[in-house]
C-alpha cells in the first residue's frame, strides 16, 4: 500500500486536493459558507503589499498626470471635476424628491445625505479572477463594516460586503452576475432586480412587461431590500426589449458609477425594508 | 528549499499583480491576465512533485480568498485539476521552449473553466453564465496564453540561477 502511494504520489496527492476542493465547495451548495481559517492570515500577509502597490501605482499616475498638465490647470481640474459630481449627486436628489411629490408622499422625509454611520474606505485590491467582480477595501469589523453592508460612491451604488475580516472587507459589485440590488425606476416606478451579466453588462431583471419603461430613465435603489437607502442612483436605462414571450422584459442600463475605477467608497447600513406603497 | 521558496515567491507575486496592477496597467476592462494558471502549467510540466500540486492547491485557493463572488474551493478544484491534466499530459508534451508553453495554456485555460462551469452546474446551479462565459474564456485562454511564454522564460531563468548557485565551484 506504502509503496503504491510513494510510487504514485502526485497523483494521489492531486486527487486528495481535488476531493478537498469538493469539500470545501459542498456547503455552497446549501447556501452555507465553511468557516476560512488561512484566508483572513492570507490576506493580512498581502494587505501591506496591496497597500503600497496601490500607493505607488497611484502616486506615479499622480506624477504623470501632473506632468501632462500644468500644476494650476490640473488643480482647477480637480475642483470642477469634484463639483461636477456633487451638482450631479445634487440633480439625481432633486429628480428624486420631485417624483416623490407628485405622487403626494408629503410624509416622507427623503434622505439628502447617507445614514449616520457611513464609514470611509480606500480600495486597495480587486478581485484575482476575471470571472467575479469584487474589490477589498481597507476597512473591517474593526472599523465597523460588517457582512451585508451596502457600498456606494458620490456618483451612486457600488455593491454589497459580502465579507469582513477584522481589517478589511470584500465587496461583490454591482457589476458581477451573481449580485442583486432592488431597484425602482425614477418615473414609472417599475421594480426589478439590477444585476451584472457576462453577455451584455449589467442588466435589470424581473420588470414586468406591462411596465412601460423608457431609455434613458434613472433607476434609483427601492429601499426594500434592508441594505441601500432608498433614492441611490444606480444607473440609467440603455435599452428595453419586450418578447414575444416571457413574463418580462428585457432592460439593459448603464450604471452610473465604473465600478473599476472606484477608489474611496462608503459604506453604508441599510434601513430595515419598508412595506410597497 | 531555495526552489520552493522561488515558486512561493513566484505565487506570491503573482496574486499581487492580480488583485493590483494589472486592471490598472492593462486597459482590458474586466479582463484579468490568469498568471495563476500559467504558473500552474508551469508546475504541472516542470515539477511533478507532492509541492506542486500543494502549490497549485493554494494558487487556487488564494484565488478563491482574492474574489468575492467566488465560492471557497471552486478555483482550487479547477487549479488541482489543471495540474493534474497536465501533469498526465506532461509525458505526451515536450515543451522545448518557453514559447510553446502558449498552447498548452491556452488549453488548460479551457480545462480551467470547464472544471469552474462543472462545479457551478453540479453545485451552485448560477444562472447567467452561458453564452457569454464561451467569449470570457476565449479572452481569458489568449491573454494567458500570450503571457505564457515571458513567465516561462522569467521562472526558468530563476530556476537555472538557483541551480547554478547550488553546483559546486571547481
């Protein structure tokens, strides 16, 4: 016996990392997760790397910019460009608030600002596969950012924590296919499910085909699924296409944040769900 | 030991550059070049010993720790079985130079997501990921496969460094 394995070793010991990998995937498929006792260490050996990697990368973008441009010029720049995203986050808020009058909801109090208890983070990692869409920010449990948490930037949503270690926390964005953010349009107030997709991009799912959608309408977060609060942006309708069957239609967005682009964030505690009106 | 230590370098390095860099240097949208894959390849023709295929376990692993979507073993499973495919197939292959590693990349790119798909239609039943996953991996498989040689070249160079660090002088 001793000598077939010692003979046969590599292949034994294949197959047993191949049986282990199945073991570890089994309770996915209850919708469990197996405690991970090597991936914090892991990623609390690579955190410092990713850190000045991602100091350095941006430092040098920094100094090349600063190079194409004049130093008043790219300080000019700057403030635009920073005040052309609060007056776009100031549009999508008074876009909300007016559709919200007109259909006479004169007891709701819409939120201009994030929930008290936002926390800050950097992005200092993405994800090692083409085929998930995440980051790793440099905030955790310690922090106060705790599985479940939504993710948002000036311009709009992000994604979801889907996992906190003391130090940092993994988030799935929006654009990844296996995500899900309750959305309503701004106008018609149709509902549906925002998702990321492999064949055409991120996707709005589950919108009845009597709703009459239009392109170029705003979808902003419901509220409803207890982790964003409601009147986010979270993109703009780029195409509708009603089947000959099916029970829905067919709705492609563009999100209003590049989720790969994404350096600071917020990250946000939902509001328990509140009943459809 | 000092070859262990290149390729736990070598992993090392390589997860970094995934999970930073290379979104930033490269403009290939979602795309992330599979270094990992490569690296597996590597091991699997270069170095048929009980490390390697850890190796590749854990490159599989760090991957699945690095990508939140992704569920704790699915990148192991596809990595160990690369290995392996490789590994039987390492006797049929005579990869003479660094540039025909391509190919066998390019393939065990393929066995990659065909090991992935397997688990996620076995386990997870994940809807979306059908006729665009076809355009993913053949994106994925070429950007391997075009990386292949350079990392080859670089991890053999290392490797003879090592070994004529280790040759007595006469």
């Amino acid at each position: 016996m001793l000598s077939f394995v010692r003979r046969y070793q590599v292949l034994v010991s294949s197959f047993l990392c191949v049986l282990l990998s199945l073991y570890l995937v089994a309770p996915a498929a209850k919708g469990e997760s197996r405690a991970d006792p090597i991936g914090p260490i892991l990623i609390a050996l690579i955190r410092p790397f990713q850190t000045g990697v991602r100091a350095v990368v941006s430092g040098t973008k920094n100094v090349y910019q600063g190079y194409l441009a004049l130093i008043g010029l790219s300080a000019e720049n700057d403030r635009l460009r920073s005040h052309i995203v609060e007056l776009e986050a100031e549009r999508n808020r008074l876009l909300e608030a007016e559709a919200t009058n007109k259909r006479l909801r004169e007891l709701m109090d819409f939120r201009t600002e994030l929930p008290a208890g936002s926390i800050t983070a950097s992005v200092i990692g993405n994800s090692a596969s083409t085929w998930f869409n995440s980051v790793l920010l440099d905030k955790g449990t310690s922090h106060g950012v705790n599985k479940g948490m939504g993710v948002v930037s000036l311009m709009g949503v992000v994604g979801q924590v889907v996992s906190a270690t003391s130090k940092n926390a993994k988030v799935l964005l929006i654009t990844d296919p296996h995500s899900g953010v309750d959305v309503l349009t701004q106008q018609s107030r149709a509902r549906g499910i925002v998702t990321g997709s492999l064949e055409t991009g991120p996707i709005m799912k589950y919108v009845k085909r009597s709703e009459d959608l239009q392109e170029g309408e705003r979808l902003v977060t419901s509220g409803l699924d207890g982790i964003f609060p409601k009147g986010l942006l979270v993109g703009t309708i780029s195409k509708v296409q009603k089947k000959s069957f099916g029970l829905f239609q067919y709705v492609e967005i563009n999100l209003a944040v590049d989720p790969s682009r994404i350096e600071e964030v917020l990250v946000v505690r939902g509001q328990p769900a509140q009943a459809q009106d | 030991m000092r070859l262990f230590l290149l390729f736990i370098v070598a992993g090392f390095l390589v997860v970094l550059l995934q999970t930073t860099v290379l979104r930033h240097l490269l403009p290939l949208g979602r795309f992330v070049p599979d270094l990992a894959l490569v690296l597996c390849v590597y091991l699997g023709l270069n170095h048929p010993t009980v490390g390697a295929v850890v190796g590749s376990f854990a490159l599989g692993y760090s991957v699945d720790v690095f990508s939140a979507g992704g569920v704790l073993g699915l990148n192991a499973f596809a990595f160990s079985l690369v290995f392996l495919a490789v590994y039987l197939s390492s006797r049929a292959i005579w990869v003479h130079s660094s540039l025909s590693s391509a190919p066998v990349v390019f393939f065990a790119s393929w066995i990659k997501v065909a090991a992935l798909q397997g688990v996620w239609t076995l386990f997870l039943a994940t809807e979306g990921l059908g006729a665009g996953a076809l355009k993913y991996t053949l994106v994925d498989a070429m950007l391997a496969a075009v990386l292949a040689p350079g990392i080859f070249s670089l991890l053999k160079r290392g490797q003879s460094y090592l070994e004529e660090m280790r040759m007595p002088v006469l």
